[in-house]
C-alpha cells in the first residue's frame, strides 16, 4: 500500500506555490510602497548541499527548515541564533522536513521512518525524535505531517484518514491526536489542513467546502471550524498562520474582526492589486 496514498497530494503541492507566489510577489514591490521598517536578508546556509529553505522562526531568533545535504538528501534543520544550521534527523529514513519551532525550541515536522512512510515528529530541545504517527490504528503507508507548535507543546497538522481523506489535527501537549474535522462535505469528501496554532489554542488553516473550492478557516479552543470566506469575486482562500491575538497570516482573501487570509481571484492567476496591498499592509 505504501507510495500508493495520495491523501496529501490533492491541493498540498498547489499551495506551497500560492505561498511562494505571494512570498514573491511581495519582494517585487516598488520599494517606495514598501513599509517601514527596512529588513535585511541574510543567508543561512546549508547542510553542505546546495539548497535550504527555511519554514519557520520563534521569538529567539531560531529558525527552522529543511536544506540539501552533501549525501544529496534533504533533511529538516535547526539553526539556532547566532549559532551553526544543524541537522533535526529522521525517524530512520532519508528525508525530513521541520515546518515550526516555538520558544522553547521544540521542532515539529514531517519525516521518512525506516519503512518509508512519512510521519509527522515531534522534537523537543535536548530530546529525540518523537514520531506522531496516526489517529487510530492504520496499516503503514498512511502519512501525517506537523506544521504548527505553540508555547504549550501543542501540535497541529494533517493526517490520511483510513477513509483516504486528509483531514486537520491537533495533538495537545501529553495528550492523543484530535481529529478536527472540515467545514463541509462536498462531493461526498472531506479535506483539512491545519497550518497554525497560537498560544491561545486558536487554530487556523483551510478546508474544502461545497463547490470543490478551499475556505480559510479559524478554530478557537474548544469551539467550532469557522469558515473565514473569501473577498467579493473570489472562490478560494487559505490560513497559512495565526499570531498571538487571532490574526490569521498569509492566507489571503478577508478581513473579519482583525484576521486576514489569502485569495484566488476567479478572474486570473494571479492576485489582485487589492490582495497584494492588503497582504502587504498587515504584515508584521
């Protein structure tokens, strides 16, 4: 069954792009509409191959990712501040990938295990590898990853249901994995990935809704998914973060009570003026 599940590919390579197309696109700016203050770009590295990309930064300055190695594989990194990228390490497989790192330096990510299934892990300063796994008992070649981790030890992400679905979880610090759900069933289906959580417990993240398109969506602690929408004219919006109070990041296409998302205009490829100036005015 193994390298046979496309739970996760359905819609997960499609938004890297989006975020690297905003990511981009923000860069283009004439820099006269550029918002003070200036930043400063400054390579980190790589594990002695020739490409690293980071994913993710806590308060301290420490950022994680996942870079090329020497041996030509790509495996998750840590690169404390002020100090050397240093390898995360699997789960006895040849890939790895860290998504978040909160302020006490706890890494979440995704990882091959020595069968070769992908599996969301845990990484906690000073501790091993801690691998995730599943929701339930499922045979191997079922993949979860994690790509959120607040102060708490709180963990969110995704995971193949034994329905082939992909559905958003969290796994609260000491506790089981949760399945969170989606906000509809369209076309007899459900899908959910969860992108971030915030000190509060506030999830966000994006669902398929009716129709066949993707709604930003906001989950506060113990509270119900809530369908973020989209800008008038658009069909899709995705949460790619949430800050402290509740702002949702880079998933473009709204602004209800101070949470921005990001959106596919149903006209073009592209995004509108409207979005880029929105995306690049609540930046922080």
């Amino acid at each position: 069954m193994k390298g046979t599940i496309g739970c996760n590919a359905r819609g997960r390579i499609s938004r890297v792009i989006t975020g690297l197309v905003v990511a981009c696109t923000l860069m283009l700016l004439p820099l006269q509409a550029m918002a003070a203050p200036v930043y400063t770009i400054t390579p980190l590295g790589t594990l002695g191959g020739n490409f690293s990309l980071a994913s993710g930064i806590n308060d301290s300055g420490a950022v994680v990712g996942l870079s090329k190695t020497g041996e030509g594989q790509y495996h998750a990194f840590l690169k404390p501040a002020g100090g050397n990228m240093q390898e995360v390490g699997t789960l006895g497989g040849s890939f790895s990938s860290a998504s978040g790192i909160n302020d006490s330096g706890s890494v979440v990510g995704n990882a091959t295990t020595e069968t070769g299934d992908t599996h969301a892990f845990l990484k906690t300063s000073g501790g091993g590898m801690q691998d995730l796994g599943l929701l339930g008992p499922l045979p191997e070649g079922f993949p979860s990853h994690a790509s959120g981790i607040n102060k708490s030890g709180d963990v969110v992400g995704d995971f193949c249901t034994a329905d082939y679905e992909t559905h958003a979880f969290l796994k609260p610090a000491g506790g089981d994995m949760v399945d969170l759900g989606a906000l509809s069933v369209p076309y007899g289906s459900t899908y959910s990935i969860a992108s971030g959580i915030n000190d509060l417990g506030a999830v966000a993240g994006y669902s398929a809704v009716e129709g066949g398109q993707y709604h930003a969506f906001l989950k506060l602690s113990g509270g119900a998914m809530q369908d973020l929408g989209t800008l008038p004219g658009g069909y899709s919006s995705y949460a790619y973060g949430i800050n402290y109070g509740g702002d949702v990041v880079q998933g473009s296409v709204k602004v209800k009570a101070n949470i921005v998302v990001e959106e596919l205009p149903a006209s073009s490829g592209f995004f509108s003026q409207d979005v880029i100036s929105l995306l690049h005015g609540t930046i922080f």
